[in-house]
C-alpha cells in the first residue's frame, strides 16, 4: 500500500488527526522536500509526533521510485509533501505506476500553497490564467513573460511560482523577487511588447503559511527595492481587476502602490505588427507612386499599387473586427506587393523619405 500524504502550508502542525495516525501505522515514511520547503524544523516535529524517524530522500529517489513501489507492494508505505501531494506531476506519475503494478495507493489531501496564494492575495481564484515557474536562467523568462502575456490578453492574473533547490549538503535556494523583475525587465527590453516595466503591478507572498508570512503589493520598481528575506516566493501580475479586488489588495496586503490594471495596455502582437507596419507601407506605397509617375512605361504598375493599398485597408478593417490573423495576412500581401515592385525598379521605398 502507498499512501500520499500532504502537510499543507504549514509544514508538520498542517498534518490532519487522520494524517498522523495513518503515518504511525506505516512501516516506511518518505519526506520529499524538493517539490516545495518543507524545513528541518518540519522534519525533527514530524518525527516527534509519530515518535520515529522519517527519511528524507532527494528529487533522483522519487522520480526513480523502483524502491518506493517495491516496499509498497508488500508494506505500508508512505510519501510525505508540503501542500497537496497531487498538484507536483512528479507524485502523480509514481502513483500511476504504482497503480500499473496492482499496487493500491490512496491520497490524504491538505490545503495548497497555489490556493492558498491566490487567496491570501484578495484576488478572486477564478480570474487567474495559466501559472508558471521561473527558473534562474535566462530562457525561463520568455516563457513566462510569454505566459504574462498571453494571460493579460484574456484579463487574467498570472501566479508565478519562483525556483526552489534542496541539496542535504547545502542552505535550501529561493530564487528571490528582486531576480524575478530584473529577468522580466531585460526580456522586455528584447521583445518590446510593453507588458512589464517598472510601473507593473504585483503582489508578492512569501512563506505563505508559515508564522513570518508576508504578502506585499505595489509597482515592480517598488518591490524592487524591498528585502523579501527566505524563501519561499510567489510572484502575481494581476490582469483585469473587479473592484472587490482592488479593496482586497488594499486591505489585505501590505500596499505600497494603488491597486493596477495591468491588462488596460495590453495588445496582441498581430495588433502591434499591424499598427506599425501599416504606416510604414502606406508611405512605401506613394513612394512607389512617385517613381512609377516618373516612369511613362511603369504605368501597368498603378493597378499592383492600388491592390497594395487594398490590402492595407483590409488590415486595418480586420484589426478593427478583432480578426487578427487576417489582418497580419493582409499586411504581409501588401508589403509582398512594394518588394515586388521594389526589386523590378532597383529601390527600396521603404528607406525614401520625403
């Protein structure tokens, strides 16, 4: 038998009656403490209240499970996690082996730090998007200013949970939130799609949970500026607020700066591609204009021009009917159009200016 058992967010005190008494039934007890923190305070209470000694094992033992499932198949056999043991896949995945070996498993669920998180905020849980992780290196941050994104878009907050590493030999890793804005910002300043800057608004929780708790809200260059202290962080980019919301934030968080709609600015890509190229083509166009003028045997060129001109039109009318792809398409048949004109006549319109 292999029983999941959660602490919740606040570490061995979190464990339920039912929780302790299956765990002083079991012959083995894991502790994993790489999916989230679960500290050496966590683990000397926890073998004081089952009055035996638990064993810690590392990310490689769990994900390997062949010991883990082989003792369960013959004992009661228990893994041990902060929060719920369902919401890391890591867990999810032993327990499917597990079933596809006839070993028969159960789950004692226990609150969620996501939950938990998204609560203590103020902000409503149904208004939250796609989560993600930031990671220390730098390709981590384009997914989630990508997720960023995407979730503004659609109004939504996003949650982003920060990296956390726990080696026996050495201090447990938070990736602090002053690492987390620097990383977004220096995205930024590659991709210029004018979703985070210094006036960004966000709520950061540490150690939700735990007795030293704290929850801060304000602009990015704000909370910047602030020592969060240990881990661990989780960082929220609120999208569309409803004014409950707002209240919330301002009552129930530490609030350096008015409550923000982060989502009032945003726009598409295939929204920004338009809005810029679209001038740019109008002018490339009576640039060519001129040059076929000149040009008495270049007059078969007006109808390819006016054609270009349709189709900046039909752009700009699908960008306002929200048909975006329609819209890049259009400008792209556009463009297509001057380059092909471009290289019959040897210039480039779209270096002329007037």
């Amino acid at each position: 038998m292999l029983w999941f058992v959660g602490t919740g967010i606040s570490g061995y005190r979190g464990l339920s009656f039912d929780a302790v008494d299956t765990l002083k039934k079991c012959d083995l007890v894991y502790v994993e403490r790489f999916t989230s923190a679960l500290s050496d305070n966590d683990l000397h209470g926890l073998n004081s209240i089952l009055g035996r000694e638990v064993r810690s094992v590392q990310r490689w033992f769990v994900e390997d499970g062949r010991e883990i499932l082989e003792a369960a198949k013959t004992k009661q056999v228990a893994l041990v996690t902060y929060g719920d043991p369902l919401i890391a896949t890591t867990h999810s995945e032993l327990r499917s082996r597990a079933a596809r070996n006839s070993i028969k498993t159960a789950v004692l669920h226990a609150a969620s730090g996501l939950t938990s998180i998204m609560g203590e905020s103020g902000l409503h849980v149904y208004k939250f998007g796609r989560m993600v992780t930031m990671m220390s290196e730098p390709q981590s941050a384009v997914s989630v200013y990508d997720t960023i994104l995407e979730n503004l878009l659609a109004g939504s907050h996003t949650l982003i949970l920060t990296e956390y590493s726990h080696d026996e030999s050495k201090e447990p890793f938070f990736l602090d939130p002053a690492s987390l804005f620097k990383m977004l910002l220096d995205v930024e300043h590659d991709q210029k799609h004018q979703i985070f800057s210094d006036n960004t608004f966000a709520v950061v929780a540490s150690r939700v949970g735990m007795e030293d708790q704290r929850v801060t809200s304000g602009k990015v260059g704000s909370l910047a500026k602030i020592d969060f202290g240990i881990g661990p962080h989780s960082v929220i980019v609120t999208g569309s607020l409803h004014f409950t919301e707002a209240e919330a934030i301002a009552a129930l968080t530490v609030n350096i700066d008015g409550p923000a709609d982060n989502s009032q600015t945003v726009k598409r890509i295939s929204v920004q591609m338009v809005e810029r190229y679209a001038p740019k083509a109008k002018q490339a166009v009576q640039q060519m204009r001129e040059v076929v003028r000149q040009d008495a045997g270049s007059k078969g060129m007006y109808e390819v021009l006016d054609n270009a001109e349709y189709y900046i039109a039909d752009a700009e009318r699908f960008l306002r009917q929200a048909k975006f792809e329609l819209a890049v398409l259009s400008i792209g048949y556009a463009e297509g159009l001057v380059d092909a004109l471009r290289f019959q006549k040897g210039i480039n319109p779209w270096e002329i200016r007037g």
